[in-house]
C-alpha cells in the first residue's frame, strides 16, 4: 500500500538555524535507507511557505493570495511517498524520519482510484 509521508516542523526554528550538517547526514541516511529497503517512490522538500499561493475559485472567479492556506505552528516542509506492508511499517518508518524528532510526521495512505 502506498502511503504519504508528510514531515511538519516550526519554519521560523529551521529557518533561523538553517539545515544542520548533522541534519543534512540524518536525511542523506534516511532516504538512502528507504531506498535499499525499496520502500522509496519519491521524496521532496518544500519552499518556505512565505513562497506559497493559495487559490480559491468563487463564482467562477480564480482568486490567489500569497502565502499559506493556513497559519500553523508547524507547516508542511516536505513529504516521503511509500510503498509498505501496513501501517504499521509505514509508522515504523515515520518513527525514524529526521523531523519527527522537532516536528511531526504525518502517514496518509493513498487512495488508489485507477
């Protein structure tokens, strides 16, 4: 089954010390692991969100804004797709991911519609 891992983290705390080596390493290790596992089908890491259009359509009329749908404590910095077992794997998996030690990590499986 295949599962969204979506990492969420304080932008203002990482922004501020910006990305650590030792982070860095953590994510380089994580990713290569999920990757020899066979679990990875694909990784991204996401602007800040001051970089972020939300768009609404009302009456037929596009309207955007700048910057996030929401304001949050923590925002959406990036996500994991994954192929595993079960939930739990995929819990097994989150519970080792980078962020999940400052931040949280979100598991959402996919809903397969094809």
């Amino acid at each position: 089954m295949r599962y969204a891992m979506l990492i969420y983290g304080d932008e203002a705390v990482s922004t501020a010390s910006q990305a650590s080596e030792i982070e860095m390493a953590a994510y380089a290790a994580f990713g290569r692991e999920l990757s020899e596992r066979g679990l990875l089908l694909s990784d991204e890491a996401l602007h800040p969100t001051h970089t972020a259009t939300t768009v609404r359509v009302r009456d037929g009329k596009v309207l955007t804004a700048d910057g996030p749908f929401a304001e949050t404590k923590e925002q959406l910095g990036g996500f994991y797709l994954l192929e595993c077992k079960n939930l739990d794997e995929a819990i097994a998996i989150a519970a080792k991911n980078p962020g999940a030690r400052t931040g949280s990590v979100e598991i959402r499986p996919i809903l397969e519609w094809r």
